[in-house]
C-alpha cells in the first residue's frame, strides 16, 4: 500500500468534508490522518489528507475536483519524500 498526502484548499462550506470523505471511500482509499485549517478572511478551508490504497491517486484527485466547492489539490507521494530525504 502506498501513502499520500493531499492539500487541499475548498470553500468553507458545510457539507464539503463529508462530500470528500465520501468519495475518498467510495474509490478505495483509507483515510490514515485529516487536519483542517479554516482561513476565515478567505472564506476557505485548507485540508490535509493522508490516505492509503495501492489504487491510483490521481483517480481520486480527479474525482475530488470534481466536488463544486473543491478549489484546488496538491498530490505528494510519501515514497518519492522519503527517496528526497
């Protein structure tokens, strides 16, 4: 199983972490951590997901994007960070 790390930044709307959860399980992946920070001038959520699954990440970047209040994500593999360090 392979670990990735996605920031995400999205609207700060109610339903939005729930909608992520929910696709994130649907296409096979577990959730192994989540921290949310709220930037309150902008309205916006910035959140930090880490997730395993030997299934492609870029299927669930592609599929999270397509969540409306989903603005923007940054994929980072946890092997090519290691190999980095």
């Amino acid at each position: 199983m392979q670990q990735h790390n996605l920031t995400i930044t999205a609207r700060h709307q109610p339903v939005v972490l729930e909608r992520l959860l929910q696709v994130t399980r649907y296409r096979g992946f577990n959730v192994v951590g989540m921290t949310m920070f709220p930037v309150s001038e902008l309205d916006q959520l910035t959140i930090e997901l880490s997730v395993v699954s030997d299934k492609s990440v870029d299927n669930l970047k592609n599929q999270l994007l397509k969540i409306i209040d989903i603005e923007q994500i940054k994929v980072e593999d946890q092997a090519l960070q290691k190999f980095m360090a």
